[in-house]
C-alpha cells in the first residue's frame, strides 16, 4: 500500500468521527447540546440560532470529506499487495 492510501485512510477515519460527533450535537425540536452550548443565543428569523448553522456547515463538511475520501479509497485501496 502507497503513503498515500494510508493519508487517504487517516482522513477518512478523521471525517468517520468527527461526521459521529457533529451530528450528535445536533439539537432535536429544541433539545440537545447545541441548545446546551448556546442557549441563551438569540434566534434568527429562519428559527435556527448561529450555532444550529455552523454545526450544519461543519457536519455538512465533514459528510463531503468522508464521501470523497471513501471514493478515493475504492480506486486506490488494494489490500494485500
């Protein structure tokens, strides 16, 4: 296996748990530790406070990297040569 397969596995494996921990901070119907966090942040008028947008866009991020990195991992993972 290439460096470079490894890289590929340990940002993979990176995305894997911070994918698992960002979408349990997520907040169901006004409960959860994003509310926990920054409950007495107002709201804006979508009904979503600042902290409920930026855990969006970082789960969101880290949804993107595991999906790249687990195409990469089809082409370029050969286990056992």
């Amino acid at each position: 296996m290439t460096v470079f397969a490894y890289i590929v596995i340990a940002i993979h494996s990176i995305c894997a748990i911070g994918l698992i921990l960002f979408v349990l901070l997520h907040s169901g119907k006004g409960t959860g530790l994003s509310s926990m966090l920054g409950g007495a942040v107002p709201t804006t008028s979508s009904g979503s406070g600042i902290i409920e947008k930026n855990l969006d866009r970082i789960t969101v991020g880290f949804a993107a990297g595991y999906a790249v990195t687990a195409l990469l991992l089809m082409i370029i993972y050969r286990p056992g040569l």
